[in-house]
C-alpha cells in the first residue's frame, strides 16, 4: 500500500505543483533512527510530498480520531502511520496514546525515519511556530528504554507559496541533524532542562528552514519576492528541483527588502510564460473533456466544503486524484467493450499524453510576460 500510494502521488504531486524544491534531504542517511521535526502549514500535503521525495520510507504521527472510520484505518495503518490522540478526543481515547507512542518508540529502536509535526496543528504561515514537547518525550522515552539508540532529531522547514493555489511552488528544507543524546539525562530535572534546550536548538534551526523568522512580514511582500526570485525560471522540467540556491536569494531578497516587484497583483504561478505554449491547446481538449467531472468535483470540495485554508488544496488534491482514477478505470473498461482492450487502452494512453499538455499550457497561462502582469 505505501509504495502504490508512492509512486501515484509523486507523479501527482508533480501535476499539482508548478516546482518543488528540495534542499538537504541527502542528509537523511540509511540505518539511522531519525525524527523529523516539521512545521506544518499545509494540512495533508506535506507528508506526501516527504514520503514521495525523500531517500528514506517515513513513519507518521497523525490524529487519532480519522482511525475510527475502518477503511481509514487500514489505509493509515498500511501506510505507516500511527495515531496520537488529543483531549478534544476524549480522556477513553488518551489511554491509546501509551500505545501509539510504544509504535513510535519501536520505529526508532528499529532505525526507521519518523516524522512529528513538532508546532502541534496546522496554520499556513512562512515562519516557525513555537513547538510542542511531543517529540522531544517520544526521544527521550526511547533512550530511556534503550539507552544505547543513536537518535538523530532533524529540524525541517516547508514554505508554500500559495497554499490552496495548483500550480504554487514547495520550497522544503533538511536541517542538520541534531544528536539527541546530548540532551538526554536520567536524572528528572536535568532532563526537564535537557529537553527544554532541545526545543530551543530545533526550533532555532527550524527558523533558519524559513523564509522569515516572524508573521510581520507580510504575505504579499513574500509572494512578491518569490515571484522575483522566480521570473528567469522558464524551465519547465525538472518539476522536482534539488538543492538550488532559489531558497537563499528569496530569503537574502526579504531579508534586505530589496523586492523590486511593485504591482499587487501577483501570478498565480512563477516564472514567465512561454510563447509557443499557447498554441498546444487544441491538443489538450481530450483531456479538458475526460477531466471535466474530476475538476468539477475537486473545486466543489475545495470551495464549498472545506472552510479551512490549510486543508482546501489537500482536499482538491485528494478528491480530484480518486475521481481521476475512478474516470480512467470506467473508460477502459466501457470502451474495452466497444473496441476491444488493445484499442481502448491506447485512447487511454493518448488522453494521458493530452493531459501533460494540459497541465503545461494551463499553468502557462497563469505566468506573467518577461516579467510583467
């Protein structure tokens, strides 16, 4: 289950967004327990994009109360996923904490990568948010019960430009691992100081991860600079960019307030448009008439069903993918009656070539002319 989910959402992932850049994830090394400490601005979305693009499998922590639902349950379960429940979940369900975190707890002594949205919940911002002790406790509970565990503590920043946009960019961002018996003691208060400085060291790092170190920035001036930093990015592909200095120079940008981008309004997605573009529509009309009821499905979801920021592009993203796949599964299988197998799959084949044009003359269409609105 998860390398099925794996290879379908990164080739998604892909579609949805215009780049993702990826800085430090060499970093992450086989054989090596890790926890990933991650802020988390964007409901859903990060984790797959981690899961998908980074070099190692990843286990998660993620709310308890979705594996009620049974088909939830064995999809999350299969996936790698383990359930932490919160008070708004009630004092019965708190008791499965102890559980959950003796998974967590097996995952490192088993020297897999675990991922903790360290802020605690969700808010779709560009710095930090002060962090929560969860995965500090996991990490010393583990050295606890098996002292001589290595456990890396990796701080890691995720930026989205436009977080409910298709078509935005990811900027995520590795930082060093951090050792975390250097923090750990036996003894009650100095692993209460211990801990204490941990948080400290990993949310400093965190901040760094950022593109700003506080929410007065406003969100206009980062987008502006994002879009500056991107105006010679006419390259379609790779849509997954690594380690690229892109990151540095929007920050070097917000940092010196040298933002030469004066107009208020912004593209939907960076970079310039390309003038032969346009003329490839025609080739995409099969797949605008094969994505019709997919696209309608996932706007109605995203705008009149979901009322929070940080989970409208999840949602989209998540019932337009399903609906996707339900649409390719009824055409093969109608029209393998009608023309028979061979014949039906090879239409299938030339609507999914149609829809990479889509997708490129689509975004496109959103860019600005070398540079202007």
């Amino acid at each position: 289950m998860y390398r099925f989910i794996y290879y379908i959402m990164g080739l998604t992932l892909k579609i949805f967004y215009r780049k993702i850049y990826i800085n430090g994830a060499c970093k992450l090394k086989d054989g090596q327990a890790y926890i990933l400490a991650s802020n988390h601005p964007a409901g859903f979305v990060e984790p797959l994009i981690m899961a998908c693009y980074f070099p190692r499998d990843l286990y998660f922590l993620t709310r308890g109360d979705l594996f009620a639902n049974k088909i939830y349950n064995y999809v999350f379960t299969a996936t790698h996923q383990i359930p932490i429940f919160r008070f708004v979940d009630g004092f019965s369900s708190l008791r499965n904490n102890q559980q959950s975190v003796g998974k967590a707890i097996q995952t490192l002594k088993e020297k897999k990568a675990l991922l903790v949205f360290a802020e605690g919940n969700t808010s779709y911002c560009f710095n930090a948010r002060p962090l929560q002790k969860g995965f500090a406790r996991i990490g010393f509970q583990a050295l606890t019960e098996d002292p001589s565990l290595d456990i890396k503590v990796v701080p890691i920043g995720i930026s989205f430009n436009n977080v409910d946009k298709m078509g935005s960019d990811v900027i995520l961002n590795v930082g060093d691992p951090i050792d975390l018996k250097t923090y750990f003691d036996t003894e009650p208060s100095k692993a209460a100081s211990g801990m204490n400085d941990l948080l400290r060291d990993t949310h400093l790092q965190m901040k760094q991860l950022m593109l700003v170190d506080d929410d007065t920035m406003p969100i206009i001036d980062i987008r502006k600079a994002w879009s500056s930093g991107a105006k010679d990015d006419n390259l379609i592909f790779p849509k997954v960019v690594r380690d690229t200095d892109f990151f540095s120079k929007i920050k070097e940008d917000l940092a010196n307030k040298r933002n030469q981008t004066n107009n208020d309004h912004l593209p939907i997605i960076n970079g310039n448009k390309n003038t032969f573009l346009p003329f490839l529509w025609p080739l995409a009309i099969p797949s605008l008439i094969f994505t019709f009821v997919p696209r309608l499905l996932s706007s109605f979801y995203k705008n009149k069903k979901v009322k929070k920021l940080e989970f409208k592009m999840p949602v989209a993203l998540a019932v337009g993918l399903i609906s996707y796949l339900i649409m390719m599964i009824l055409f093969l299988v109608i029209f393998s009656f009608i023309f028979g197998f061979i014949k039906a799959l090879g239409l299938l084949i030339l609507i999914l070539l149609s829809g990479l044009v889509h997708v490129l003359v689509w975004e496109n269409s959103f860019k600005k002319v070398n540079g202007k609105s």
